[in-house]
C-alpha cells in the first residue's frame, strides 16, 4: 500500500446518484444526483478540467435529502445536501473555480 500525495489543484467531487427502491421510506437523490452530475460533469468538460477535477457518481453518501442531490467535494472536505441542477452554477463558482 503507498499514499498518495494529491496535488493541491485536484479536486474530486462526489456526486450521489443512488436509487432506492420502490418501497424505501428513505429519501433519494437519484434523478436529481443525475442531472447535477451530469452538469457539473459537462462545465468540467468545457473549460479542460477533466485533469483537475474528477466528478464522479456514487451511491449514498448518508445525509440524503429529498429535495436535491447530496455531494462531496474533496479534499477540502465539504458536504452540501439538498444540490439541484439550478444550485451548480453556486457550486461551481464558490467551491470549485479559482
């Protein structure tokens, strides 16, 4: 096993795309998750930043939330809940430009 040093440029951000069942009581980011992993995904596209910014679907990351997605932006270790497409534009500009 080795660690590895992660550049201070490099940023990957998580973004739940988790479907829960039918009968789950439990919220779900799922078509949401989604749609905001594929806009940010896209902005990261157009401007080259695929070597700098990962953005990467998962399954739950725990605080669901039934009005928006759920992500992860690491390293600096910040969780936002509730995201939908019409927040990434805020996402973008205050977590990830710069």
């Amino acid at each position: 096993m080795e660690q590895v040093a992660v550049h201070p440029q490099l940023k990957q951000v998580l973004v739940c795309c988790n479907q829960r069942g039918p009968d789950s009581t439990m919220p779900c980011c799922g078509d949401t998750g989604s749609e905001v992993y594929a806009k940010l995904r896209g902005w990261v596209t157009r401007y080259g930043l695929t070597s700098r910014i990962y953005v990467t679907q998962t399954a739950c990351l725990g605080w669901c939330h039934g009005a928006g997605a759920m992500i992860a932006i690491q390293p600096d270790g910040i969780y936002l809940r509730g995201v939908t497409p019409a927040d990434v534009d805020q996402v973008i500009e205050r977590y990830l430009k710069g």
